[in-house]
C-alpha cells in the first residue's frame, strides 16, 4: 500500500544551515499494517510523514501509495489517498461549525457538491453511531460547536472525520503528543479500534517508546534520517523499552537521549 524508495531531503543545500533530513530511506507497508515510528529529536520522523504527504518533495528517490507514483505530485493532489491528523488538536476541524458538520464535510470530502440539504436523517443516525463509538458522549452533542470540545475530544473527532472515506493510507503525526495522558491513552485506544475495524493501512510517528511498543504490529526506528531498527509480529510483541534500547546502542553506536521518548 505504500512503497518508499531510496529517497533523500536535505534542507537548506549549499548553506552554513545545511541539514540532510532523510538519507536513502526505504520503507514498504502492506495493506492494513499498522506501524509505528520512533527516534530522537531531528532522526528525521516528522520529515518522513511529511515526505509522503507531499508538504515537500524529495530531493531524490520515489514514493508510491497503492502503486500509483505520487513522487512529484503536490500535496493536495496526494490528499485523495490519504487520511491525516496532526499533533495540533486545533488542526483538521472547523471550530465554528457543529460536531455533524464537521463530519459531512469529511464525508463529502472530493465529492460534487448540490443544493440538497446539508445533512439528512440517514446521515446524523449514521454519525450518531459512529459518536457513540468513540464513548466520549459526543452523540450527545451534534449540534455543539466543536471549538467547546476539550483537545482528547477534537482529536478524536479528527481521527473520525480523517477515516471517515477510508483512505489508502493514514498519517498520524504525534497526534497525542499535545493532550494528557489519560486522555492521549483513550485517543490511542480509539485510534486502536478504527485501524483494526477498517483495516487501515497506518503509520504512526511517536514521541513515546511505550506507545510506540504498545500499539501497531510494526515498528522502526529512525536515527539521522536513516531506519535503522524494524521489528514486528512475534519480536514487536515481546520487545520491551530496554530490548529497543540496547539494539538501538548496538546498531547506532551511541546511547539514546531523548528523556521524553523514554519517559512518555
């Protein structure tokens, strides 16, 4: 489903600010596999995710998402294939319109739009069910403006709106990063239950090593824009913090550092 290719992206060429952000990297998903993604700060994650979503082409190399090349096409030409939430809870929702707009409007996502009514019965009994899912109380509350919602409640909503067409691919950026733990425990936890459900090709980045062991049923890690560990079914199950810890002194060299991946 997606098949990244030797690619390369290095910011700021030819300056004093030069900084090679992905350096040969090559990454295959098969569809409905769920992978998550580790490394320390500037080990190039965020740079990955943004590679395929088209916010900046490659320097070099190719990426395809369910065989189509998108290497060289924009980011909105790539967005039919994809679903995305941001680390942002404020991002991927419009704060002034209600719960079920918000949900129609993904729902109509690259569709013609007409002059019928904007939401019909059908459809609010449809997002009711798909609310009463996430056991936050949101079918409650359709009408509500969804800039009231708390930040565990927007993402989630977000995380509905962004699977709501089920995309090739979805991109999950750190999108738990910004709330509490509990609640970015209860994002995770639905997060869990719509990938699984839709069979959803995923990858996830995570700025925590717990999470990231936790969840999905493959994980890489990265370091200097370079994977440098992947590991799933059987080993992924029974790997622990110190597991990854020493592998990742093993194959880098040197200790990992970053105190919040560590402690999430």
């Amino acid at each position: 489903m997606l098949d990244i290719r030797n690619i390369y992206k290095t910011f700021n060429p030819g300056t004093i600010n030069e900084k090679t952000a992905l350096n040969g990297v090559s990454l295959s998903l098969e569809d409905g596999e769920f992978v998550t993604v580790i490394g320390g700060n500037g080990a190039g994650k965020s740079t990955l995710l943004n590679a395929v979503a088209g916010t900046w082409l490659v320097d070099e190399g190719q990426i395809l998402i369910d065989g189509n090349d998108v290497t060289k096409l924009p980011e909105y030409k790539r967005a039919r294939y994809l679903g995305r939430v941001f680390q942002d809870p404020m991002t991927g929702t419009a704060a002034t319109m209600e719960i079920q707009e918000n949900l129609a409007l993904a729902e109509r996502r690259g569709r013609v739009r007409s002059l019928r009514p904007g939401i019909t019965r059908q459809e609010r009994a449809e997002y009711k069910e798909l609310l009463t899912m996430l056991g936050l109380g949101l079918e409650t509350r359709m009408t509500a403006k969804v800039g009231l919602l708390s930040g565990g409640q927007r993402q989630a909503l977000t995380l509905l709106m962004a699977t709501l067409q089920r995309p090739k691919l979805l991109l999950l950026d750190e999108h738990t990063a910004a709330l509490d733990p509990k609640t970015a425990a209860k994002v995770l936890e639905i997060t869990e239950l719509i990938v699984t459900r839709d069979h959803l090709t995923t990858l996830m980045i995570t700025h925590n090593m717990r999470d990231a062991i936790a969840h999905g049923n493959r994980l890489i890690m990265m370091n200097e824009g370079k994977i440098i560990i992947d590991i799933s079914g059987e080993a992924k199950k029974r790997l622990t913090v110190k597991d990854l810890l020493d592998q990742f002194e093993r194959v880098s060299g040197e200790q990992f550092s970053n105190d919040s991946a560590l402690l999430g």
